[in-house]
C-alpha cells in the first residue's frame, strides 16, 4: 500500500478533486499475553491502509481501504461523496507550508529488534513481579510492542512521513484469601525503559493493602486523585468541552470562557506535540501541520480550545495541531496531544490531615462530557490520617464536575506520571462528595 | 516448517471482507459521509497449550498466515510450556434462520439516506434544544471460517442502524438526550416511528434542564427496561463468561447450581434472536444457541468458548471477535427473562424510592462483584407514585446483593442495541430486561 499513497493522490485529482489527502499508515505489533500466571498467547498484528480526503466545491468526502485492488474505487467514492454534498462555508482549505520541528525519542531501533524470546521475558517479568508478594495472583496481562510508520501527502503540497514505537505493560492481579481485591498497573513507553517487574509488584501490593475494606459515611472531604484516577477525569469530563469542534457546535460547558478564570491561579495546563519521548509526541498532528506547544490554561485562566485545521478555518485561528484519527479509518477530528497538568509539587498526602486517597476509578466515561458532571465509583481507595494511607475502603461512589474541581485543586504530588498522553501528578481536591 | 507443524494439533482461519458507510449530519448539516472497504484474516495455531495468531489486513495468503501462527505458537511453547489445551468438539454449524433483509440499504441512494437524517434532525430540534447530531451506519460483511477440524463456513450479515442525540441548554447548564435504534435491512427504518424517537430525545434534553439533582444514599428502586438490561449485560453477563472464572476474575466461581439470585430471576444468552447480538455459529465456527445463565435464581451455566467449554465442562458457542482480532468468550443478545408484575403495582412496592432510567453507560468490576452504572434520568417515587424529574443520577452496589433484592419482575421486556468493549474489543451486542423492582441499593446523586 505504501507504494501506492503518491499513486493515490494523482488518481484523486484525476477524478476531480480539487483538493485532495492521502493518509497512510501501517502498524506491525507484537503481543504476548498470559491468564493467571502462565502465558497464553501470543499476537503478530499487521495493520495498513489508506484514507483519502477529497474536496469539491468546500466540499469533504472521506473513504478508507486496507486493500491494493479497492484503492482505486475508494478513490472515486471520496471524490463522488464530495460532490453530493453542498459547499461548506467552513471549509477553508487543507493544510500546507509544513515546515516541521524536530522531535525526539519516539523511534527506539532496538523496540523494532525485539526477538520473540525478548517479548516472552518482558511478559514473564510481569508475572515474577507479581510473585513478590505473597497472597495474590495475576488474572492477566500482557507485553505490547508495536512500529507505526504514517505518510500524509497533501495537494497542497504537505509531505510529511514519520515513523514511531511503543512498548507497554499491563497487569491486573486478585488476592487470594480472605475477601476478594483487585488492583491493576500499566504503563506505556516509546522504549524499553518501563520496569516490567516492578509494575507487576506494585499492582499486587496495592491489591493486597486494599483487602478487607472499611465502610464510611458520606461525607464531603479532600480527595487525592492518583494520576490513573485524575487522567481518566480529565479525558472524559474536562478535554471534550477543550475541543473547538464542540465548542462551535455549542457542545462545551467551556462556550465563551477563554481569557476567564477556569481554575485556581496555581494551576496550568498545556497541550505539547514536541515533548521528549511522548506517546502523542510526533512532528506533525494527524492531517500535516506541524506540531506544537500550546498553553491552554495560564496560571488558571483559559487560554484556549484545540483546533484541527478545519475548526481553526471555521473560527479563523491557526491549527494548534490537535487533528488527531484513530486510525486510517476516520477522517481527523480534534484530539489531545500530550496532555501535561501542571501545579506545585509537594508531599501531598503527608500534608493531608484527613481524606481519601483514590489510585483508580471506573464509569468516567458515563461522565456528562457538556456539564463535566461526573459520578464514579472508586477502586482502591484509602482513607488517610495525619497525612499517612490509613485504611482500604471497599466501596466508594465519587460526584463532581470537572470545572468545580479546577477551582478546588488544592495541592499536587511528586508522582508525576504519563497515562498514556496525559501526564499529571496525584492531585488533591477540596470538598468532594462522597458515599461509601 | 514440517518439523514445526507436526506440533501444532489445531489451527483455523477466519477470513472476512466487508464495507462500511456513515454519515454524521450535525445540526441539519452533513459533517462526514465516509465509505471503507476492508478485507483480512485471523488466525489461530495452537502448540500444546500455547496459542499463537496472526492478523493481515489487505491481500491474504493463508498458507502464510497459518505458518506465521504456528511459528508464534511453538516458540511459545518452545519458551514456556504449558499444560495441553483441549478443545471441546463441535459439529459443522447449520446455517439457518440468517435475519430477512426486505431493503438492502445499498440499493438506497446516499442522498435519500440524507434526506432521511435531516429529518430526523429536524423532529430532534424541539423548543429548547440549540444543537443536534444524527448518525447512519451501515456496514455488510462475509465471514469465511475454516479449521483443521474439517469445518468450513460461511454467511454474510448486513447491519444498519442510527443514533440520534439532542443538547439543551440554558444558564451555562447542559443535558442531553439520546435514542438509537440498530437492526437488519433499511426497513428498521419503517417499523421504527424514527421520527417520534428524534423528537423524545429533543424532550429528555429539554425536561432535564429543569430536573433535580437528588440527594443519594441506600433506598428501593424500580429500573426500567433499559438500565435492568445494562446490569443484566454488564454485572452478571460478564461475571458468566468462563475466560473471566477461569482467570479467578469472577464473583460467579464454583457457584454453578447454586442459589444466586431472588427464584424470580431468570437470565438468557441467545444469539439465534434476530436482535443486534445475532450470529449463526461464532468465531469459532460453533453453532450459535441459547443458554441459561441463571435459572428461577440459580447459576446455571457459564458462557463458553472450545476451550473453556473443555476446562470447566459446558457448550461453546460464544467465543466472538471484532474484526481481525483474536477471539474472545462474549456475550450476545443477554436479558432477564419476564416475570409477571404489572409497573403500578411495582411503584406501590417500591414506595418510597427512585425510578431509574435509561443508561449512560456503566463499568463492573467482575471479580469483586461491584458496579457503577449511570441512568440517563430518574423520577422520585413518593407513596407508590411517580413525582419530581432527576438527573445526574446513578446506581451502584454489588452484583449478589442486587440479584438477591429484586423483589419484583415486570412483563414488559425490551431489549436495546449496543455494543460491548471487551479486551479491546467491541461486538455488536444488545441487552434487555423487563422492568424491575429492587428492594434496597445504593443511589448516587449529589
């Protein structure tokens, strides 16, 4: 297929379209994942296609294919859909002049090297860390490695072809006697720098502190959030009222906020396409234009939504290089870069007299993506005394919204960590609701 | 390459080919119409008790493909070896009872499929509502499967459906209402008053502006057809997949004959039903049949791969794959059964509690047996009546204690289209319940 993306954009024109983009992309990765504590398979996954935008008359059409001999009629489809719907006022152009940054640290040789033996040891490392701990087991888990290579080639005269790795761990392990607790860890690199093992120990000691969970009242207090816990927040009640597409649909409880006070001063937020080694780290976003450093929020003020070319069109602003795909599957849409939540740094459970320290959360994704309300149940979540973990807590629902919670950040951890994209520390929240 | 396939004593191939189309209309204006054409393969070798796959997108060579897996397999077992993996036998499925298609939504022009969303854009943007967003999706693929058991394989399915979600707002306040509908042939299209659906979720979005949010805590609650079927799906269906009890991830474990449930509950998967979850046979070629989960309140079985099927006794036929990818046990169309109460007269038992509607989706933990699932809106229900409109609203609670509280089950099942995320996953699933009364559980609000 790769040979075929120039091909692609030529046959495009051909068939009319006045604008025309190709996007390739391929992935090759390598799986090997266990059940309990013994290996159970492992996965060689090829992936490769091609998307195609075509404009008629400021009008988009997209159609996608993995296969040599469909290309042609995919071509045509993108260009014939275009041509059904009506000129689009918003539709300013696809983008051009790339001139591209240097990035670095996301291509790691020795990731593509990696021999099966290799592979297997990595997952094997999981389960030892496990074994560490006495009292719980693995359910399962696995060792990830994968090589993406991306073309996009645009009429405009966008070239701009990168190539990338990423290697990941995961692990979810149960107790074994007494009651029943469960904890997971996971972590995501562009090389071999994760500790296999050490994740597979820290999820089984979690799930061993948080057996034989206490009962507590409802009340309001101060919530530490883990950085698994604040990411997940952040993603599904916060980053959609961020998007520009939203925004201009009237989708965003951040309508008409930019240059307003979000969050406390001590607060702020940036979306960063460069950043050394990042997971959303590349030269260009998703559509060709060339990535970049965006302050979002200053010292709690608003600064501004993420755009991809066409919402910037829309509101005549510049791209911040959010045009983000899934796959080579869907056309861009706004999406967040690497993702860095910045506030003070302290000790800040030994600065916490009393609340609750949350490590995970499930449901965040029932969040009320407009409002930013959100209601979650906790995984394990400890309460904390004079500013030490306490006691487990078995069963804990949290309520909230986003934007109150920006106002009532209170303090920050030193265990500042890359969930996936998201890159926070624990955060600690005044006055949060909850029901045990 | 001989050397290594005298080792491996299974492999199969599932080879599929398929298109896809969607169209996003965004307030009353098309924002994508996007077409795909796909074609690959998944395949399975098994060494001992090591799996090894493969997935190809694009041309296929199969005789590759096979060799690829069973490369992977071996070396794993080469590396790590492990107890022998058996897999329980299965006949050549029958492909019968494939879903009537009437319309094929291909021989329906693109513009009328427009024409069609505008419309149900239109009937969405009631009084109140300031944005809309409609989807079509229509997709048809052709599953070939074969083993080295001889079986060989095939049907062809066509999916369409829509989703419909209308935002209201006023004073910096957001809330939205949603409807779906996803079957077989364009005719869903005709025996769904889509129209009217728009314009419910417009109301939902409008009325829940004005909505409370209620103070939570433990209380009786009644659950409608749809949030009763996610809990049905999610907490229990889940719990009931073997590959979870055999991980120990299971709140179900060694409970197979046991009394679980209140007698009045009764739990089925069955993908022979022409709802969103149908398939003739699996990813595994296994015919498709119905199956018990719990029956009058006792575990009865799990559900089933070959492989599981073969370790904890039970028959396959719920092992299921997107795409490519590698097979997993899963559920299909999974609902409690219907009981025999009439909706007044669970009010009056309910009493003073909550009515809880609709779901915004929800997670479960299946090993220890808890869950969080969010209602899309509630009512407050003072002496056997429905009051006041809620919002923001949400249940949670362990799976066992739920099952065993339910105190009354209605007659009304319904069942809603879905689609269900598991290893990465998702499989189009649907999942229903009549409606329930339960006699204590934890409600969240503010």
């Amino acid at each position: 297929m790769y040979e075929l993306a120039r091909k692609a954009l030529g046959m495009a024109k051909k068939a009319g379209a006045e604008e025309a983009e190709i996007y390739y992309a391929a992935n090759h990765s390598t799986g090997v994942n266990f059940k309990k504590d013994a290996l159970e398979n492992t996965k060689d996954r090829f992936s490769e296609g091609i998307g195609i935008r075509a404009i008629v008359n400021g009008a988009v059409g997209f159609a996608s294919t993995n296969s040599a001999r469909d290309l042609e009629n995919a071509v045509e489809i993108a260009v014939a859909e275009a041509r059904i719907r009506e000129n689009d006022p918003d539709w300013v152009g696809l983008p051009s002049n790339g001139k591209y940054p240097t990035v670095s640290g996301i291509f790691d040789k020795k990731v593509e090297a990696l021999e099966l033996e290799e592979c297997i040891n990595y997952a094997m490392a999981l389960v030892e860390g496990t074994k560490e701990t006495p009292g719980t087991l693995p359910t399962s888990g696995g060792f990830n490695r994968a090589r993406s290579r991306r073309l996009i080639l645009n009429t405009n005269g966008i070239e701009i072809e990168e190539e990338s790795t990423a290697v990941s761990g995961f692990v979810d392990v149960i107790t074994v006697n007494g009651h029943t607790s469960t904890a997971y860890d996971f972590a995501v690199s562009r090389s071999l720098d994760i500790d296999f093992y050490a994740l597979g120990k820290s999820a089984s000691e979690l799930a061993l502190k948080s057996n034989g969970g206490i009962k507590i009242e409802p009340q309001k207090t101060d919530v530490i959030f883990h950085p698994f816990a604040f990411s997940d927040i952040i993603e599904e009640a916060l980053a959609p009222s961020l998007d520009a597409d939203n925004v201009q649909k009237g989708r965003s409880g951040l309508k008409d906020k930019v240059e307003e006070e979000l969050a406390i001063p001590e607060l702020s937020i940036y979306d960063d396409g460069l950043i050394e080694a990042g997971i959303e780290t590349s030269a260009s976003d998703d559509e060709g234009v060339p990535s970049q450093r965006t302050t979002v929020v200053e010292k709690g003020v608003l600064k501004t939504y993420l755009y991809d070319s066409y919402t910037a069109g829309k509101a005549g602003v510049k791209s911040t290089g959010n045009g983000s795909r899934a796959s080579y599957i869907s056309p861009p849409s706004v999406g967040l870069r690497n993702f860095i939540i910045d506030y003070p740094m302290t000790d800040v459970i030994a600065d916490t007299e009393s609340g609750i320290f949350v490590n995970a959360i499930i449901g965040a994704h029932t969040a009320n993506s407009i409002s930013g309300d959100f209601s979650v149940e906790a995984r394990n979540a400890f309460t904390i005394k004079d500013g030490t973990l306490d006691k487990p807590v078995k069963s804990l629902m949290i309520s909230g919204n986003a934007f109150e919670l920006l106002k009532h950040i209170t303090g920050a951890g030193f265990d500042v960590r890359k969930v996936g994209g998201i890159i926070t520390p624990s955060i600690r929240v005044s006055d949060m609701s909850v029901i045990g | 390459m001989t050397g290594i396939m005298q080792d491996i004593k299974f492999y199969d191939c599932r080879v599929i080919e398929g298109s896809s189309t969607s169209i996003v209309l965004d307030n009353g204006k098309i924002e994508e119409i996007s077409r795909n054409f796909s074609r690959g393969a998944g395949i399975r070798a098994l060494c001992v008790g090591s799996w090894g796959y493969t997935a190809v997108e694009g041309e296929i060579d199969l005789k590759k493909g096979v060799e690829a897996a069973s490369k992977l397999a071996f070396s794993m077992n080469a590396n790590t070896p492990k107890e022998d993996v058996e897999l329980a036998a299965i006949n050549s499925p029958e492909i019968k009872n494939l879903p009537e298609i009437r319309i094929d939504p291909r021989d329906v022009a693109i513009e009328e499929k427009v024409d069609l969303l505008k419309g149900i854009g239109a009937s969405a943007k009631v009084e109140g509502v300031h944005s809309t967003k409609v989807m079509y999706l229509e997709s048809e693929f052709k599953i070939e499967y074969r083993s080295s058991d001889g079986i060989e394989c095939a049907y062809e399915l066509l999916n369409v459906g829509f989703a419909v979600s209308a935002v209201a707002s006023e004073n910096g306040l957001y809330q939205a209402g949603r409807e779906s509908r996803f079957g077989y042939g364009y005719e869903l299209f005709e025996k769904e008053n889509v129209l009217e659906l728009a314009t419910t979720a417009g109301n939902t979005a409008v009325a829940l502006l004005k909505a409370k949010t209620p103070k939570g805590g433990e209380m009786p609650v009644l659950l409608d057809q749809e949030l009763a079927g996610v809990f049905a799906h999610e907490a229990v269906g889940h719990a009931s997949e073997a590959d979870l009890v055999l991980e120990g991830d299971s709140i179900l474990e060694n409970k197979i004959g046991e009394q679980i449930a209140s007698p009045l509950i009764t739990i089925i998967d069955d993908p022979t039903l022409h709802e969103f979850g149908y398939y003739p046979f699996d990813a595994e070629g296994s015919q498709s049949k119905r199956t018990e989960i719990i029956r009058d309140g006792v575990l009865n079985s799990y559900l089933h791969s070959r492989e599981t099927a073969a370790k904890l006794g039970g028959t396959p036929g719920n092992c299921r794959a997107q795409g490519y990818s590698m097979p997993v046990v899963r559920m299909s169309n999974t609902f409690i059964d219907n009981g025999n109460a009439k909706f007044e007269e669970m009010l009056e038992e309910v009493r003073d509690g909550m009515y809880l509607i609709g779901s915004r989706g929800g997670q479960v933990n299946t090993g220890e047996g808890i869950f969080q699932f969010n209602a899309e809106k509630g009512y407050l229900i003072r002496n056997g009546e429905l009051t006041e409109l809620v919002r923001d609203v949400s249940l949670s609670g362990k799976t066992l204690e739920i099952l065993n509280h339910v105190s009354l089950v209605g007659n009304d099942l319904k069942m809603t289209a879905g689609r269900c995320g598991k290893a990465g996953q998702l499989v189009p699933v649907s999942d229903g319940s009549p409606h329930l009364a339960i006699s204590k559980a934890l409600v969240g609000g503010a």
